[in-house]
C-alpha cells in the first residue's frame, strides 16, 4: 500500500463523521471504543483516534509502516493503547475477534488487496452488532473526470469502460477503482447494510487550503448530494451489519 496517500487519510469531513461514531458509541455506554484499523500502516488514523481514548489495534504486512506506527503512538504518548500486528487481511479473523469492533477502518484498502471480496467479509466478521466499518476508496468516475480535463481522452474513456478502472501507469500497487455502484455492492454481498455513502474530496484536494473550515462545511454538506458525491476523490461508505 502506498502510505499515508490520499485514498489513505482522506479529508476533514471523514474525521467528523468518525467523531460522530465515537460520540454514538460512548452513548452506549462503551467509554474507550474498540477500533480495528486495517491496512492502516503508519497510524494516520489509529494514533489520533487512540488520543481520543479509544484502544487501537492496526493490522497491516508492512513492517516498516508499523515501526513508523509505533513512534507515532510514542511521540503522541498513547502508546499502550495502539497494537500493531504484522499481518494481512486475510489473517484478520485470527487476530481480531469476531464482532469485536465498535469500528473498523478500511482506509484505501480495498483497491489493493487480491480479493476485494474475502476483505469485505472479513471487515464485517470483526465488527460488533452496533458498531460501524468505515470503508474509504478511491473513485473510479473522478479518476476519469481528471484524465478527461487534462485532454486525456483515451485514457479517461479506459477508466470508465475497463472492468477495475485502473490504466498500466497506475502502477501495481493500485489493482482497482470503485464507483457507488460497484462499491454498494460489495458491502452488500458481504452482510453490510450501507447506511451512507458520501463523497470525499469533491473540491478539497484541488485547493491551497483543504483545512479551511468554509471548505470543510462546502463539502460536508456537498457530500450527501449527487451528482457531485459521485466525482469526488474518493468514496466514504459507512456500513452496519445487516439483520
């Protein structure tokens, strides 16, 4: 995975939906939430959620994001409530137990994995009943629309029409795109009701500032509302298990 991208960290408004959750859970009565953040490497998400008093532990194979893992949770003196584990999501289940979660992170996750699929029911496997996966990716249309306005036509109408979305100069690391569609489907197949599903970096990764807080309202209300959720950078799903 390629660490602390923007499919990664995503913007100000995935981290007040997060402070939502939080907010939800400690109203259950759950006064440090358990959070699973998965392929989350270098502790973009974990280390500031373990601040906020919640106990974190992040499975990822990159022995050299997890090092980085570490001295953030250091530095940041939380330490004792941050766990890295040197494994796969295919491994989840061995770590984690099953419905274990208040939330699970799967933070540009799901373009880079073999099986998009296995991951997805995995992610639900380790989440509690009332707890929430939070699910960002990269989207498949904004990726068009950016090649298309840089006049690069060929390519835009390849990420649209081809089956993952991605072009050769992608790289390997990024094995696939998401659009609503196929992303709902997905969460679906794997027991997860979506309970919402919003756009993230509609303008935020194009301007000089992206934590001004006008922008930051811009796009949280923005986010909900199509057609623009659907050219943003990215996706957010929010997603409970179903039943």
């Amino acid at each position: 995975m390629r660490m602390d991208s923007p499919a990664v960290r995503g913007s100000n408004a995935v981290h007040r939906v997060l402070d939502e959750e939080l907010a939800a859970a400690r109203e259950r009565g759950v006064e440090h939430p358990v959070v699973v953040d998965v392929g989350g490497g270098s502790g973009v998400w974990a280390v500031p959620l373990a601040v906020a008093g919640c106990t974190v532990t992040v499975v990822d194979p990159n022995p050299n994001a997890l090092a980085t893992l570490s001295r953030r949770a250091e530095d940041d003196g939380v330490a004792d409530r941050v766990t890295g584990v040197a494994e796969d999501v295919d491994a989840l289940a061995d770590v984690v137990p099953a419905g274990s979660a208040d939330i699970v992170l799967a933070h540009g996750l799901l373009e880079v994995v073999d099986d998009p699929a296995d991951a997805a029911n995995a992610l639900a496997t380790a989440v509690a009943p009332e707890g929430v996966v939070s699910v960002l990716v990269a989207n498949r249309h904004a990726a068009a629309l950016h090649r298309a306005l840089a006049g690069r036509f060929d390519e835009a109408r390849a990420l649209l029409t081809g089956h993952d979305g991605v072009l050769p100069d992608d790289g390997d690391a990024l094995l696939r795109r998401f659009d609503v569609d196929s992303l709902t489907s997905l969460l679906d197949d794997a027991g997860l009701r979506v309970a919402a599903l919003r756009g993230d970096g509609i303008v935020s990764d194009s301007v000089s500032d992206p934590s001004d807080e006008d922008m930051t309202e811009f796009e949280r209300v923005a986010a909900s509302m199509s057609p623009l959720r659907e050219i943003a950078s990215r996706l957010h799903a929010l997603a409970r298990r179903a039943g």
